[in-house]
C-alpha cells in the first residue's frame, strides 16, 4: 500500500455491539480476527468500559474477568497483529444522540460544566484508578496496548478540559502518571483526542491550546479523532469532502507542531498516506468494517453505506451491506 512502508496502521476502536450480557460473544471474536494480519500493526478494541463506568449504549462492554478477553486477544495476535484495547466511561444517565447534527450545542456544553463540576478531587481520582484497575485486567488478558479514550464527549473528555474543568491539570497529571505506569509494565499506549467540538463559538475559543496540552502527555501516541457524539458525529465519522479535507488539515497541523511525537490520524486518510508527516501513523476503521482483507487490497474499501452507524438506526450491532461475515 502506497506510502504506509514506513508507517504503522491501526484498526481504531469500534463499537461493534457483539455483546452478550455485557462481555464480548463469538460474532465479537470473529470480526476481530477477520480483520487482523501481519500487515495490521495493532486492532485496538472498541469502547470498551472500565470497571464501575457507564457504558455508551446498552450494546457496550466492560473490561473484567472473563476468559473472553484472553480470546479476543489471542485470536488478533494469532492472525499477526498486536491486540489493544481501547478504555472508555460515559456517565450514569448518559444517552447518545441518534441524529448526526444537534441544534443544542451550547445545552450540550451547558450540562457538561455542570456534570463536571458535581466531581470532587476524590471523585477524579477513583475515575482515573478505574481506568488503571481497567489496564490491569487488559494486561492479564494478553492486551498489549491499551488506549485511553478522551474523545467524542466521553466523560474523560469534558474532564481533560480546562474550558470546561477547573481541575483539568489535575486529570491530565492522572493521565501522565497513567502512561508512566503503562510504560513501566511495557505496555504501548495511546490517548484519542477530539481535534474539535463541533460547536464552531467553542472552538474557536482554545481549541488548539487544549490539543497542545493533550499532546504533551506522555503516550506513545495521540489518536487524533474529532467531534462530540452529541453536537457534531460528522466530525467523527467524517464523509463529506469538504469534512474529510478540515480533520486532515487540522491532524497534520497537530502532528508539525509536535514532531517528536507520534501520532494517528485517520479521517479516510489512506489515500493521503504518502503525504503525512513522518511522525504520523494510519488509523483505519470503516474500510477494514466493510472489506476485512481491506490492507491487501486498498482500493476495494468503505463506500458510505452507512450500515455500521448501528445505534443511529436504532440497531443493535454493526453491520454492513458489503460485509459478508456474522452479523446475526
């Protein structure tokens, strides 16, 4: 595949749905061994919530005992690429928006100043030990990087920010002290970011100063993703032209400003590969949903069926009309 000879290439965390009482199922191992090889680098697994935390959609599971994390671990490694998990917690009450565009920006943001400052210090600090306790598990089961999701309008993701948390140097120390911790087992870690809101008055006030921040905590790399579920999805799960061209613009704006580190950037960028700068890394989610042997053949990927969008239509899983694998 043009221009990625020199870079790594993830499969990025996907909510899949194969859930069966809260843990993953055998559709859930399968999707993940489908799609792994020696030419994936890592498949991390999707939205996945630490112990305690709250789930996005009922559809969602949580990191725990279960042998079937060990499965699912094993059957990415045995395929050839490194297993992650991706750790995430929304927050009791919390409901995804099903439309992609919300005309209640400011409500959104409104009610997070608000959740956020219900959060003592003792409160923020059992959070970032649930995601610690949540990497321990994931080790146990074979994981071998593990992603911290900060994104989308996940509670992590209000708390991160200084525009929304007074206490958000203190969360971000947390997080540091969290990929130390990572580092020190030899685990390969992430943090997936959101580039923007999607509340355009927002930001304009700081956004990049918040990216500066997140970037300098010390993951091995930055997962640049973009938007809040609940005021812009467009922004993350980009498809109009005009949509793909900003989050691309605005990610290798991130990574020049940070050349020492690396980062991931996705946004359908593999046709752009050979044009990223050399600390950015590709992230692939939608083309690997649709065509499992996506890698191998680049040109046969993602064309905007919009079945995987599941919780959106009112499903239960993801699916796709171009995917010929379980999804029953």
């Amino acid at each position: 595949m043009a221009g990625l000879s020199d870079r790594r290439v993830f499969f990025l965390g996907v909510n899949t749905g194969f859930v069966t009482e809260g843990d993953p199922d055998c559709r859930y191992v399968d999707f993940y061994r489908e799609r792994s090889s020696s030419n994936l680098y890592c498949a991390i697994v999707g939205n996945v919530v630490v112990p305690g935390g709250y789930g996005s959609n009922r559809s969602t599971p949580t990191i725990g005992s279960s042998p079937v994390w060990g499965r699912v671990a094993a059957a990415i490694s045995d395929a050839g690429s490194n297993p992650g998990v991706q750790l995430a917690t929304a927050w009791k009450g919390y409901q995804g928006a099903r439309k992609f565009l919300t005309t209640n920006g400011d409500q959104v943001l409104d009610q997070a100043r608000s959740l956020v400052h219900q959060h003592s210090r003792a409160d923020l600090a059992r959070l970032t030990e649930a995601f610690r306790t949540g990497g321990t598990l994931a080790i146990g089961h074979g994981f071998r990087h593990v992603q911290i999701h900060a994104a989308h309008g996940y509670l992590l993701s209000l708390l991160v920010d200084d525009r929304l948390n007074p206490h958000a140097a203190y969360v971000r120390d947390e997080l540091a002290s969290l990929a130390d911790w990572l580092r020190s087992q030899g685990i390969e870690s992430s943090l997936r970011i959101s580039l923007r809101t999607g509340h355009s008055a927002f930001d304009e006030e700081g956004a990049e100063r918040a990216q500066d921040l997140l970037c300098g905590l010390p993951f091995d790399f930055i997962d640049l993703s973009s938007g809040f579920y609940n005021i812009d999805k467009r922004l993350i799960y980009p498809a109009r032209p005009e949509i793909l061209l900003a989050r691309h613009l605005e990610s290798v704006a991130v990574a020049v400003r940070h050349p020492k580190r690396s980062f991931i950037v996705s946004g359908r960028a593999s046709a752009n590969a050979a044009a990223l700068p050399t600390n950015a890394h590709l992230g692939i989610c939608r083309d690997l949903i649709a065509n499992p042997a996506f890698l191998a053949e680049p040109h046969d990927g993602c064309r905007n069926a919009n079945k995987c969008h599941y919780y959106s239509r009112g499903e239960d899983h993801i699916s796709c009309v171009r995917w010929s694998g379980t999804t029953s």
